[in-house]
C-alpha cells in the first residue's frame, strides 16, 4: 500500500511520480503497458495549493533518471 501526504499538490505529484517508479508494478491491460501502484492513499493537507503546476520536462526527467537507473 502506498500512503503519501504532502502540502502542495506539486510535492504531491513529484512523490507519486517517484513511488511508482519504485513500488509499482508493470501492466498490460489491453495491450498498453502501463504502471500502477493497488491502494495507493493521497493526502494534500493545504488545500489551497491544489493546483499542479509543475512543468512535465522536469518531471519526466526526474522518473528517467529513476528508470535508468
């Protein structure tokens, strides 16, 4: 089970991003590979910073990193 709590929602996404690299598991359904994390639990404890506004290069060149690892 994932539980991951955050102020914001973009340290929210980040710390998703990076726990589905981790604990996810690899995924097939209808033939598109996907990865998915069973019982995953968010919390976003300011409410007032729900908006994601992180760019996506960044945050896809931090799960590459991940990956290539």
């Amino acid at each position: 089970m994932l539980v991951l709590t955050a102020a914001s929602a973009n340290e929210l996404y980040t710390s998703v991003c990076r726990e589905l690299l981790k604990q996810g598991h690899r995924a097939t359904p209808r033939g598109l590979s996907t990865t998915e994390v069973l019982g995953a639990h968010l919390c976003l404890t300011d409410p007032r910073r729900r908006f994601v506004s992180v760019p996506p290069a960044r945050v896809l060149r931090a799960c590459l990193r991940w990956t290539v690892r």
